[in-house]
C-alpha cells in the first residue's frame, strides 16, 4: 500500500509536468546549438513550453495538494539544468561574446548552494528559499530567453538577405544601424550582470543559513 501511495505522488499531474520539462531540455540545447533560422524558431517555442510548465507545475501542486518530495528535488534541478545549459551553449557560440568562465561560475554558485542545502537537511536545519533565490531564477530564465530571441532575430534576418549567420557585426549593423556596433555586445553585458545577480543571491543564502543555523543553536 505505501508502495502505491509513494508511485501515485511520483507520478501526479506536476511531476509528470516536471518530467517533461527535463525530456524537453536536451532538445533545447541541440537546437539552440544547431544554429540556423529553424532550429531555433523549434528551440524558442521548446523553451517557452519549459517556462509555462515551470510556472504551471508548483500552483497546480499546492492547489491539488500534491506537493511530494520528488517534486521538490525535481523542479529546481530541471530549472538549472535548462538554464545552466542554454548559457552554455551560448558561451560555445564565438560571435556572441560570452566567456565560458562566467557559467562555470553560475554553475559553481549553484553547486555549492545545493552542498549548503545539503547541510542543513542533515544538521535539521529548517530553511525556505528566500524571494530573492526565486527571482534568480526568473531573471536567469529571462536571461537566456532574451540571448535566444536575439540570435533567431540575426539567423532570420542574415537568411531573409542573404548574409553569413556567424557575422553579428555585419547583421547587427545592418538591422540597428549604428547602434547595432553596440549591439553585439549585448550578450556578454546581460550574462554579466546575471552572473553577479546569481552570485549575490548565493551569498544572501548563505547568509540567511548560517541565521537560522545560530537561532537553531539558540533554540
């Protein structure tokens, strides 16, 4: 009976939403990697499906009152894996700019956030993930929703006129004019900054569990 009841929370309506999201996130990034005009039209209607069911997944659960362990574990990991996987593939792209070494720290941040999690689930630490660890993970997703619109903006636009897909300095300036010399970028500019804003959110966890540590202590 425990069997059943533990195989019926695995596979309700938000994990089996939670599930197809981490199908989804290998198609994503061979898309997004594949590079031309189609793959990545296929690529942003994939990811906008990944964000509607990470959005749609949690109120279904807390309104059907299917909330799970599994669930828990799941989501926030299919989350960083999509979107530590996106950056990456940008990262591998020469023309947008983007150093690998900035993902390898949002990866570390996460790598050592999860460690700290860890941790306190051992020590019986109680301890909720902060707003500010939520809209991490909101900019970060919008983030690299913004790198995908701006790549499938040049591969269409080089397709439609008959330009080389890898020259963004050629393609931007001829869709933004002068402004396109600044354009390019853009990329590197916005991972930049959410990769501060994520190693931010590390540190106020960090902070915010070394408290709840010292008042467990006090308790």
């Amino acid at each position: 009976m425990s069997a059943n009841k533990k195989m019926k929370i695995v596979w309700n309506l938000p994990n089996i939403l939670t599930m197809f999201r981490v199908v989804l996130i290998p198609p994503v990034l061979i898309l997004i990697y594949l590079d031309d005009w189609v793959s990545l039209i296929a690529a942003s209607i994939l990811y906008a499906v990944s964000a509607i069911t990470d959005a749609l997944d949690g109120k279904i659960a807390r309104k059907l009152n299917q909330q799970s362990e599994f669930g828990a574990f799941l989501d926030p990991l299919a989350d960083k894996f999509l979107v530590l996987g996106c950056y990456l593939v940008f990262s591998l792209k020469p023309e947008m700019g983007i150093p690998v070494w900035l993902i390898v720290l949002m990866a570390l941040r996460d790598i050592w956030i999860t460690w700290l999690r860890s941790v306190c689930i051992r020590k019986n630490i109680k301890f909720t993930t902060s707003l500010l660890a939520k809209a991490k993970t909101i900019v970060q997703m919008v983030g690299a929703a913004l790198l995908l619109i701006l790549m499938l903006l040049y591969r269409v636009y080089a397709h439609s006129v008959n330009l080389a897909a890898s020259d963004y300095l050629t393609i931007a300036q001829a869709m933004f004019g002068g402004a396109g010399e600044w354009l390019i970028y853009f990329p590197l500019i916005l991972t930049s900054a959410i990769v501060l804003f994520t190693l931010y959110t590390g540190l106020d966890y960090y902070i915010r569990i070394r408290e709840s540590e010292k008042g467990a202590h006090d308790a």
